[in-house]
C-alpha cells in the first residue's frame, strides 16, 4: 500500500473508532473486519466530486455509497463501481410535457402545457432518456438530459432531500451500514478526510433546475465544463506528460467544440488526432492546435492577439474564447482557460479545465482588467 493510501487509511479510521469507543458506530460495516474495503486515493475522490458537482448532487452520497457497496461485494476498492449510476439514483427529474396548440381560424399557435413525466433514480432517467444503463460518462448525461429541452419539453431535476431518502428507495443496506452511511454523511467525512470542498458543483445546464444550491452564477454560454484531470482520459500521455498535468489546451478545445458542434468531442479523442504535432518541449501546446483543431472539426477560429474589445465582442456575440494566460490567477507557469461569457456586471464567466472544488472558478466571474493583464493571447469560435 502507497504511503499516501495508508495516510488516507489511518486518516478515515481513527474518527471512526473514537466513535466506535464511545459505544456509537460499528466500523465493520465498512471494513467489513477485515479491512478488504479501503477508501480510494485522492485522484478518485476528486473525480467523484466532479461527477456530483455535475448534477448538483452531494459527492460524498455517491461515494460513500460506492464504498459500503464494494465492501459488501467483496471488493477491494471502488473502483468496479460505476459512480455515475450512483448519481443518478440520487436524482428527481421532472418533465412537463406541451402539445401545440394551432388555431386554423387564426393561423396562429402556441404551445400549451399538457402533462408531467417523471423519472426518478438512475434506471428511470436512463429509460426516459434512452441512455445506456452502463454510461461511465457523466458529460454524455448532461448533454442528453440537457438537449431534451425545447419547445416541447422543459426539464428540471432536483437531488432527493436527503441521503436517507436515497438509501431507502434504491439500496437494502443492512440497518448498521445505513447507520454507519448518514452518520459519515452527515460530518462531511469524506471531504475532511481527503481535503477537498463539500462542494456540489457547476451544474447549471438544465432549465428550471430547483434545489437548495445557493445563488447560482450567470451561467452564460452552456459550455460544458471538462476537467483535464477527470477519467477516463486524465492519465493518457500527452505532451510533456500526460492529459491531467499537460491538456488544458485540448480540454479547453473539447468543450468549445462540443458546444459547437452538438456532439460530444472529448479531449482523449484531441489528443489521438492532435499526436505531437503541436508539441512544444517543456513548454506544453503551441498556439497552431486553435486553427488547426477548427478545420478538423469544421468550425471558424479567429485569433484575436491581446484585443480585450475584440473579446467582449466575440463573448456578446456567443462567440466562445479560449485565452492562454500567464502566471497569476488560473497558473503559475502558463494555462488555457474558456471564456463563456458575460456576467450581468460586466465580468468574465470563465470554465476552468483545472478548476475544483476549493478553487470554484465556475461560481465565480472575473474584472475584464484581470483577464487582460494575465492573459497572452485569445481566440475565439463559431
């Protein structure tokens, strides 16, 4: 065992067993006795949080779950788990249903509200929205829900009010372990334990979405939001390393064109085609991939140089931005970010691809005069 797997290990068990000593929670329920069911590395707690920050949904429910669910099928870790069906189960949604209603005496029309669906826990949603029940991708989830509105359809989902409710309904976990699941969930546990924000994320894509969030910020354009670091392409080599620590360029491209474009273009899929030809040694992508990756995907590139007019033009526009800035905010050595727009301030909207839970980029906008002096250099697509 890594020393760090061990540091998390002994991180998660010593609460634990103060609390045992106190004559409250039975830590065997987790580690079943024998200690098989270890928590993961750190790597896939964030994912997990990404994946409940996309939906809105408390990422420690889900992998909580996924632990006390690998535990009782003799599992050594969660990694067979699948933590976007997890998120599912911890879903309500909501369609109301139009029919359009036209007058021939008028030639006139509208559409009027007919009925409401529902799809509640992950094998409704995935029946409703005709997606694969063994989708490990949570943007494939995202874009399909969130293309279902329109005219027709309006689509809300909102997480169950509690992990109680969630256990209840989708899982038979014996009384002990359900015990040992709201008791851990309720601390925020899992984040004290690996470090990161109790956070729930970007979300945001889904008209009429309801919840307890907090303000949520403009969202501007309804780019989606990659991380460079997020399974499954994370780990593939790329440039100097690999996709997490060097693909900022081609997740920041993958979003744009996946906007762009109404398909899902991922930046594994940027890496295959884009190879080394844009790689610059110890430096990372040059700036040749923008153009280049637009052909490819038959879409415009415009370079705009340092011109911050001609970025409010391109973002009032619709017009996505990708910026390579310079050490300050986003990075200490060099970064490409996505600029989604404009907030009713006036500020920039920026999708982060090494955003996380303690950094919050998406919840945040940006002074127009930080981004001109920490940027280099901009784009922008249609």
């Amino acid at each position: 065992m890594s020393e760090k797997k061990n540091n998390i290990l002994i991180k998660l068990l010593a609460p634990l067993v103060a609390i045992a000593l106190l004559g409250g929670l039975c830590i065997a329920g987790l580690f079943g006795g024998s200690g098989n069911a270890l928590p993961a590395e750190e790597d896939t707690a964030i994912e997990y949080q990404m994946i409940g920050g996309q939906m809105h949904v408390n990422w420690q429910w889900i992998m909580l779950i996924d632990m006390f669910f690998a535990q009782m099928e003799g599992q050594l870790d969660i990694l067979q788990q699948n933590p976007v069906y997890t998120v599912l189960n911890c879903l309500q949604v909501e369609i109301k249903v139009y029919d359009y209603d036209y007058d021939p005496e008028t030639q006139t029309g509208g559409w009027k509200y007919d009925y409401t669906d529902y799809a509640n826990g992950a094998e409704e949603i995935l029946s409703y929205f005709k997606i694969p029940a063994n989708t490990k991708d949570i943007n494939v989830i995202v874009r399909t829900i969130g293309s279902k509105n329109s005219d027709e359809f309006q689509v809300s989902i909102e997480p169950y009010a509690s992990i109680e409710d969630v256990l209840s309904n989708y899982y038979s976990f014996p009384e002990d372990i359900l015990n040992d699941i709201i008791s851990l969930s309720e601390s925020n546990y899992l984040a004290d334990a690996f470090g990161l924000d109790a956070w729930t994320g970007s979300g945001g894509i889904f008209e009429g979405a309801v919840g307890d969030f907090g303000e949520l910020p403009e969202i501007g354009m309804q780019i989606p939001l990659y991380y460079q670091y997020q399974s499954p392409w994370g780990k593939i080599k790329f440039g100097d390393g690999n996709i997490a620590s060097s693909g900022c360029s081609i997740t920041c491209l993958a979003m744009v064109l996946s906007y762009l474009t109404d398909d899902t273009v991922t930046p594994d899929e940027l890496a295959a085609w884009a190879g080394n030809r844009f790689h610059v040694p110890e430096v990372g992508q040059g700036w040749g991939i923008f153009p280049a990756a637009a052909r490819q995907y038959d879409v415009n590139c415009v370079g705009l140089g340092e011109s911050m007019n001609n970025v409010l033009t391109a973002l009032k526009s619709e017009k996505p931005v990708i910026a390579s800035m310079d050490t300050g905010t986003f990075t200490k050595k060099g970064h490409f970010i996505v600029l989604r727009g404009i907030d009713e301030n006036g500020k920039i909207l920026v999708n982060d691809p090494n955003d996380n839970g303690n950094k919050r980029h998406f919840y945040r906008s940006f002074e127009i005069g930080l981004i001109q002096r920490e940027a280099k250099q901009f784009w922008c697509f249609d």
